[in-house]
C-alpha cells in the first residue's frame, strides 16, 4: 500500500480538535487554545499572539517568551506553514470548501496568490491602539473558543470564511488575510524542512497543479527545474507527493540549490 500524506494530516488535524475539547470531558492535562495552552505542565505560545498581546498591553511576561520561542523553532524547523496545513482548524475548514465548491461546481471568480504580511496590521494596531486584534478577530481564537465554551455564535465569522471559500474565492483568508500564516510563510522560506523537486521524473501530467491550496509555489520547480520548493507560502501538506504518479516530489531537508 502506497503511503499518503493526507493520513496523518488528517490525523493531526482532527487530534488538535480533540485536544482543545479536552477540558470539556473533565481532563486537565491541557488548557487554553492556539494562541496560548499549556499542555502537561508546558507553556506553549503563539509568536504572534505574544507579540502582539506584549505591545497592546505594555507588559512583558518572560514565562511567556519562552513558550513563544519554542513555538517558533518548532515550526521553523517544521516548515513554517506547517503550522496551516497539519495544524490550523481554519484551514481544515477551508479545504472542506474547497472540496464542496469543486463537487457543487462553484465558479470562483476572484483569485488571490500569496500569504501577505496581515500579521504587521494586526502588531502595528496591537502597539498603537493597545487592543489585543489578533485574539479578537481571529478565527483561530475564535474557533477555539467556540469548542471551549460550547457557544454557536462565534461561528459566525467561521460561517462566513466557509462561504467565501465556497462561491467567492480559494483560500482567501488562508493566502492573504491571515496573519499567523504571514508569519509563518516568513519561517518557511528559511526553513531546512522543504518538497524536494526531481525533473528527470516529472511527466508535465499536470496532476499536482489542481490539489496544492497555493499551486503557484510549484512553478519554479514545473517550469524551471527548481530543485525545492521554496516558497515561504508552501504548506508542507503533501497534497503533491500524494498525487504524483511519478513520485518526483519528496520530502527535503537542507536547503538544495
């Protein structure tokens, strides 16, 4: 049987869910959400969400910074956006869109490309207005809180991202607006963990192209021969290495010119 890196994706993804449903069922092994959690006596921190909670209040919590610095090594090494593909509840919700949109035959016109740098919106207002946005906006945070608290109507904004995934456009909080996904695009492009690309096996079949969420970070490698994808904005899903025929996609590590 042919390994597929959707399994354990899939796996992770549907775990983190569990994890954060956790104290509902009595256990307490696990507190918080993905902006900050402490799991087994660890304190883990979103970069971004520490960044920007230090700036909106004013005050710097050093039992933090260590969870924060963890956090980015991990994903650094990781992949960076490793953190959207194998992590992020809101991207699961994306894919289902994406899915339905593809089975409903859904015409979305309006496309966008890249992960842009929200993340400096979200820590210049944080700094200069004192308001923590990231924790208040954020789908993430929400979708967490939500699972937390056991309350439906902070889906509304989870409702709406599904939508727009389904008519408007592919990805368009993942790729553009999110700012915990700019940070880690950032990560990603320096990081050792990266899809090896090999062109002697390649056959133009085309397959890759409709199943990466950001299909332009293939076109250096289809087009030129790159030997990595390099792109800050891949998510190290492994949606190419799964489709290919040929098997000329595989998993990197070190940085290969």
């Amino acid at each position: 049987m042919t390994f597929k890196w959707w399994v354990p994706r899939r796996a992770v993804q549907i775990s983190i869910l569990l994890l954060i449903a956790s104290p509902l069922f009595g256990m307490t092994f696990f507190s918080g959400n993905l902006a900050s959690a402490e799991l087994f006596g660890f304190q883990f921190t979103d970069p971004v969400a520490f960044l920007q909670a230090t700036l909106a209040s004013r005050t710097f919590i050093p039992s933090f910074l260590g969870g924060a610095a963890l956090v980015t090594l991990f994903y650094f090494l990781a992949g960076g956006r490793t953190f959207c593909g194998w992590i992020c509840p809101v991207y699961l919700l994306t894919e289902l869109g994406d899915k339905l949109a593809r089975r409903t035959g859904s015409n979305r016109h309006f496309s966008l490309s890249g992960t842009r740098w929200s993340f400096l919106i979200v820590v210049a207002v944080s700094m200069f207005a004192g308001i923590p946005l990231l924790e208040v906006l954020s789908p993430i945070g929400i979708t967490s809180r939500a699972i937390m608290f056991q309350s439906l109507l902070p889906l509304l904004l989870i409702s709406a991202i599904l939508v727009v995934e389904i008519f408007v456009a592919n990805r368009l909080w993942c790729r553009t607006l999110c700012p915990i996904g700019g940070f880690y695009a950032l990560l990603g492009r320096f990081s050792p963990l990266r899809i090896g690309f090999n062109k002697s096996l390649c056959t133009n079949c085309g397959e890759c192209r409709p199943v990466c969420p950001v299909a332009e970070v293939l076109e250096p490698a289809l087009a030129d021969g790159a030997r990595q994808i390099v792109s800050g904005d891949c998510t190290r899903c492994g949606a190419c290495m799964d489709v290919c025929p040929t098997k000329a996609f595989e998993v990197n590590v070190g940085i290969k010119n």
